[in-house]
C-alpha cells in the first residue's frame, strides 16, 4: 500500500466538460505535487501545493488548477477538456517543505479518457 | 534546467545485476539525481537519489562519476518484479522533478 489514495481509477469525460480528480495523502505529507503522464513518456509536472498554497507551476494553461485541503487530501481541477488532456494523472506527496530533498509517493493514478 | 538522457531499452537475466546507465552532462552543482521506476499500470516508486557520492540502500546502488556528468543504478539480482520501466531524473532551479522518457528494463528468466 502507497499511502496515496487517487480517485477515481478511471474516468471517461467529453470534450468540453470539467472534472476533478481526488487524492488523499499520507498524514503529515505537507507537500502535494500532480503530474499528466501520456502513454508512453514520462509524468510532466503540472503544480505543486505545500500547506495549502500552490508553490509551484509547470508549463500548464490556467484551465488547470488545484486545491489542497488541510486533511492531507487534495484535488486535481481541469476545465473545457480537449482530447489531448486523455492521460495518466498522478498525485505524490512527501512530508515536504517541497525544497528538501526527499523521495515522494506516488499514487497509482487515474487514467483519464476525453472522447 | 538539467537533461538526463537513457537507453530506450534494455534486457538482463534474472538473478544477474542489473546496471542502468544515465547521462546529465548538463547537471549543476546543487542538483541531485532521482531514480524511479515505474511498474505497468502503476504510479512510479522511488528508488534512490543522490548528489556527489555513491548511494546505496535496500533496492539499489547509485554511482555517480566525479565529474557528475553521468551515473549508473545498479539492481544487484534483479528478479522478473524488476521488470519496468527506469527513470534516471534531475530537478529543475525549482527543486521540481524533470521526467524523461525513460529505460525500459526487461527481466528474463
């Protein structure tokens, strides 16, 4: 068992529509990343939250936002899906501050279809 | 922002050491190498990271060249769990981890 929690597994949306997806972190894991991965590469960084605040952004539009909740939980918010948002995506947390060098964990992920 | 370059893919047999070579020539000073690997369907496991010196714990080895510009993760007896795919990963000037595409590594019996 990871400790990270993600759901749902799997999700099929239409284009155009909103989705949130849900992840719930170990206690004390301050720090909260998320991550698109497409088939076949490696997971790109969207943003990263610590306590509650984002902290950090990667190269993703606005339509892309997040919460992090004082539970350890946190969401994965997407706007006006396109096609191209069909992917992978994976919450990680650690017991931060996000610029201390540790390993996170993963969750197993929730694999997002846009048709 | 430091790059890591690997090998598409690679075999070993199980019960031999499983060696996974990483280059990121261009890696500064500060930034530590991450390894993590990615079994099918599932989120990636972190494996071992490290910054000058050789690294080692319960899954693996990490030896980093002095000049820092390449490093090896060694799986001393990979077994047909190890099957997956290996990412070799320097963080950015935000601490942030940059993904490659990673090796494939393929344990046969």
């Amino acid at each position: 068992e990871t400790g990270v929690t993600q759901s749902p597994t799997h999700l099929i949306k239409t284009r155009g529509q909103q989705v949130t997806l849900r992840c719930s972190s170990q206690s004390g894991h301050n720090t909260v990343s998320w991550y698109q991965q497409a088939l076949g590469q490696g997971p790109q960084f969207i943003f990263q939250y610590y306590r509650e605040e984002e902290n950090g952004r990667g190269n993703f539009p606005p339509r892309f936002s997040g919460l992090q909740f004082p539970n350890y939980s946190s969401e994965l918010n997407v706007n006006a899906l396109e096609l191209d948002d069909s992917a992978l995506y994976l919450c990680a947390s650690s017991t931060g501050p996000p610029r201390v060098v540790g390993g996170y964990t993963f969750g197993s992920g929730t694999r997002l279809t846009v048709v | 922002d430091a790059k890591t370059t690997q090998p598409t893919s690679m075999d070993c047999a199980e019960g031999r050491a499983a060696n996974l070579p990483c280059n990121h020539s261009t890696i500064s000073g500060n930034e530590y190498v991450y390894w993590y690997r990615q079994i099918h369907s599932q989120g990636p496991q972190y494996i071992i990271h490290g910054l000058k010196n050789n690294e080692t714990n319960e899954m693996a080895s990490l030896i980093i060249t002095e000049d820092r510009k390449s490093s090896t993760l060694i799986l001393p007896h990979a077994t047909l769990r190890d099957t997956a795919v290996y990412y070799c990963i320097a963080t950015d000037s935000n601490y942030q981890l940059i993904w490659g595409a990673g090796t494939k590594l393929i344990i046969k019996p």
